[in-house]
C-alpha cells in the first residue's frame, strides 16, 4: 500500500505518477523553518490537457459513473477508512508543507474523512423524479453526471478544500481533475495514491500541480472541462467565471471574506474571548471565513479589548510540528510581508496596535514566517485594514451603540461569507441572523461547519454551494424524458 511519506511527488495522471511534460521539480519549504520538506513535479498546460483526456477516457469506459450507485459508495467509504488509517501521516505532512499546528491538520483530515464519509452515502441517491403532465403521457427526470469535473484549490486547508469539492463530484459519478495550489500540493498527491488503492478506477482523479494561470486555465479553458469548482481568491475568481462563461460551464466559486463578529451587550465575554481567538487567529487567520471585524457594543468595549488581547499575548507561537503549538508560520515569506503591510497602513491611517503588528523575533522564529497575533483599533473604516481581506492574524476592532448601527457596520462590505453574532437574548440572535448578508450565521460560535451543512458565500464571497445533501447538485445534470403512451384501443 502507498505510505503518504515519500519525499517526491509527482503528478498523477490516468492512474500513474509522472513528473510531467517539463521535467522539472520545484522544492518546498517548511514555513516555520525554512527546510526543504519535499520535491513535486511542476506540470503544465501540456500536463493539465493530458490529465483532462485521461479523465474522459475514464469517464467514458470505466463504467463509475454506472446506474449502481453503490460500487461508488463502497469506492468512497474504502477511502475514507485509508486515509483515517494514513490520518496522522497526512495531518504530519500538512503541517510541514502549510505550517498550521497539527493539533488542527489532525481535525483537517478528520473533516476530510467525515467528508468521504457523507457523501458517499449520496452516491446511490442521485434520483430523478415523475411529473406529472396533461394526456396519455409519462413524463419522468434523470440525473447524469456531467462528465469532467475541474477542481482548483487553494493552500489553507489544503486536502480538506480540495476533497470538499472533489468529493460529491466523484460520488455523482464523475471523473475529476484536481489542481492543488503551488505551494502546498504534497496532501492531494498522497490523497490521489490512496484513492488508486480505495479502487477508484485509473483517470477518475487525476491531480496535476503546477502555476495557476497556466495549469489551472489551461483546466477551465478546454472543452473537456465540463464544470469548475475553484476557491480562492476574488480576483482569480473573476478569471476563472469569465473563462467558464464563454463556454457556458457552471462554475461554483468559493472565495474570500472579511467576516464580522457582533457581541451585544449581555454576551459572555469568557466564551467571546475565546470565540475570537479561534476566529482570528485559527490557521493563523488564514481563513477565508475568519472573523476578522469586531464589533462590540460600547459598554463592553474596554474589558473585551483587554481579553482579547491577553488571549492573543498568551497564545503558544511556534512550528506547527512541535506540541502545544496553539499558532504556526504564516504560509510563506509573501504572505507575511503582505499581511504586515497592511499594520503600516492601518498605523498610517490612525488607528492602534492593541498588540503584535510585527515578526515574532528570537531563534525559534527567525528562520520562519511568523507574525504575532495582532489587534488593531480605531482604524477609520475607510481604511484598506478594514476593508480588505488580510487574510493573516490581524483582527480590527470597532464599536457600537445599537443593534441597528450594528447590522450596519457588520453589513458594510463588499463580502459576505460567514457572520458571528454573540448574545444570550434568542429573539435578537434570530433578528440579527436574518439581517445579515453573509452565506453562513454562527451565533455563540466560534466559525465552525460540518459536511452535512451548506457552505458558500453572499456578494463578493462567491457563487454556489458547497456539502450539504445537496452537494451533488453542481456536478449533476437533469434530463427531461416525456413518453407519449398512445390511445389506449378501446375493447369490443
Ligand atoms: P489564489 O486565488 O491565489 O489561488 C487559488 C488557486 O487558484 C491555486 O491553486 C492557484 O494556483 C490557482 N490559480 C491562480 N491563478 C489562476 C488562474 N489564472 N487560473 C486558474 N487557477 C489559478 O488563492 P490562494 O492565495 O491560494 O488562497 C487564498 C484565497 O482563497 C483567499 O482569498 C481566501 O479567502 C480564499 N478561500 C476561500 C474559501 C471559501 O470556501 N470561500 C476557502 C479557503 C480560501
């Protein structure tokens, strides 16, 4: 059986590893240490049209996407137990590749089984329905798979956002290409091996790495392609619609966010406090749904401040790898200059560092991308802190005096992923949840989803749905079949 350790990875294509048409390996470091961790073939546009035939080929003769639904239930489950078998090399190699304590790529690839898990329970239902219609007809639906399914990742939640799409669109009986991001491809090519061995057919996954613009358009741009799931970023987002677009392919886009928290003034502040910290600084506030704008009733301002600041003082900086380790690295060199630069906006616009806003300095830092926990106050919320995603440990705090300037505030952005709402008064938590334009509500929640529960964003935070009974549904499509039955001839 395929162990998820060894140091090369390679494209996989049509059911075997390669290095892909260029040849080349690109090494990849440890965030927090900079040591190299592995080497992965780098693929091209040449690679991603090979990927694409092989995954036609499959889909046309391997017989997965047959009436029987349960041979891809079966497939499914065969996988998720392979990889709660590998779980603790994978979350290992998650953390090494990406940063995030593993303590959280544990809980990744736990979510990445549970995921397996529920939707191949969905895999023998995918059911059409009977209508009825005026006459001697029967009118009846079908549901087919639509054949091949591109997938475009990115490197937050590395295996776990790439299986949240991939996932249903197998268990619906498609063949897929899986393009994981550049810097951490490692989890989704030791996911592929595991799946040859589940016994998913050669060509139904197919991973190729590489740049995005040149492997990932040359995916959507081709007519073999016939949906897109991507998350990401907004702008690259707009590409990929724009690319799908001209070819009429459903594209199902899940991106970023600048989600609010609005704590009314009877909250808990202890569980608040702590609802924050994972909110903001969970992966590092690497989160597309991190709730990275506080709004707190006047009242609690002050004592709030203090606590979320002696939470952020208090958390446990280090490499993901070692114990305790509560926040790792940021992703890379980039992604930390990027997120300080917009401290230095902040702190030019007027507004205060509560605490962090710089690098963690010292021996167990130095070699590694490491911000530290950072608040940020009295930011104008014209500002680029407040109205850009940051996308990194920074939590911008303001305040309010009603439930009205409230929903306001929390409201006034271009994006709309996932809101937080703290108060122990019931009927103002539903008011609010209803008020607020955002994908996803949590009220006295850190952010927090399951496979069973849909997963997408308003405005700017993208386009279609993710989990839910309803995943299947991008990757389906209905066919409508009327019968006319005749006259019935009539005795004697
Ligand atoms: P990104 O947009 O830079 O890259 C995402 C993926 O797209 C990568 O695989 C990349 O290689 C590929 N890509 C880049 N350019 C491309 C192009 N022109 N054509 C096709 N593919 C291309 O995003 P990122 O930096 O990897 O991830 C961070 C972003 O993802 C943030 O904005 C975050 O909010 C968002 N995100 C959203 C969700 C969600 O579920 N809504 C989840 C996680 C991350």
């Amino acid at each position: 059986m395929s162990s998820p350790d060894s140091a090369t990875y390679e494209l996989l294509i049509g059911g075997r590893e390669a290095p892909g048409t260029r040849g080349e390996r690109q090494a990849l470091t440890d965030p927090a240490s900079g040591q190299e961790v592995a080497r992965v073939a780098v693929g091209s546009a040449d690679d991603a049209r090979a990927a694409l035939e092989a995954a036609e080929g499959a889909f046309r003769e391997s017989n997965w996407a047959s009436d029987d639904g349960a041979r891809r239930v079966k497939a499914l489950l065969k996988l998720a137990g392979l990889v709660e078998a590998q779980a603790e090399s994978l979350a290992q190699l998650e953390t090494r590749n990406m940063g995030k304590p593993l303590r959280e790529s544990r809980g990744d690839i736990a979510y990445v089984v549970r995921t397996l898990e529920y939707v191949s329970g969905l895999a023998d239902k995918v059911e059409g329905e009977t209508i009825p219609v005026p006459g001697a007809r029967f009118d009846y639906t079908l549901r087919e798979p639509v054949g091949v399914t591109v997938h475009i990742a990115p490197w937050n939640y590395p295996l776990l956002l790439s299986v949240r799409s991939l996932a249903p669109a197998l268990a619906a009986g498609n063949a897929v290409v899986l393009k994981p991001a550049s810097l951490t491809p490692l989890s989704a090519v030791a996911f592929a091996r595991l799946a040859r061995d589940a016994g998913l057919p050669d060509g139904i996954l197919n991973v190729v790495s590489g740049p995005g613009r040149e492997v990932g358009e040359a995916l959507v741009d081709d007519p073999r392609c016939a949906s897109v799931t991507f998350t990401g970023s907004a702008e690259v987002g707009r590409r990929i619609a724009e690319l799908a677009a001209r070819r009429f392919v459903p594209a199902t886009l899940e991106l970023g966010g600048k989600g609010p928290v609005i704590v009314f003034p009877d909250a808990d502040l202890d569980r608040v406090a702590r609802g924050i910290g994972y909110g903001i600084f969970g992966n590092a506030g690497q989160m597309c749904w991190a709730a990275s704008r506080l709004l707190v009733h006047e009242s609690l301002r002050p004592a709030l401040v203090d606590r979320v600041r002696a939470a952020a003082e208090a958390l446990k900086l280090g490499p993901g790898w070692e114990d305790g380790v509560e926040m790792g690295p940021l992703v890379s060199a980039d992604q930390a200059r990027h997120v300080l630069e917009y401290v230095t906006d902040a702190r030019d616009a007027g507004g205060q560092v509560v605490t962090g806003g710089e690098r963690a300095h010292g021996p167990r830092f130095d070699a590694g991308h490491f911000v530290r926990p950072t608040v940020l106050a009295d930011v104008p919320p014209t500002s680029r802190a407040v109205r850009e995603e940051i996308f990194g440990p920074v939590l911008t705090v303001a305040s309010f005096q009603d439930p009205e300037e409230a929903i306001r505030l929390a409201n006034d952005t271009t994006y709309g992923l996932l809101a937080a709402v703290w108060t122990k008064d019931l009927g103002l938590a539903h008011a609010t949840a209803r008020r607020l334009e955002a994908g996803m509500v949590v009220v006295n929640e850190a952010p927090v989803s399951f496979p069973q529960t849909p997963f997408g964003g308003f405005k700017g935070s993208g386009l279609g749905y993710e989990q839910g009974a309803r995943a299947l549904e991008p990757y389906t499509r209905r066919k409508n079949v009327l019968l006319n039955l005749g006259t019935p001839k009539r005795k004697g």
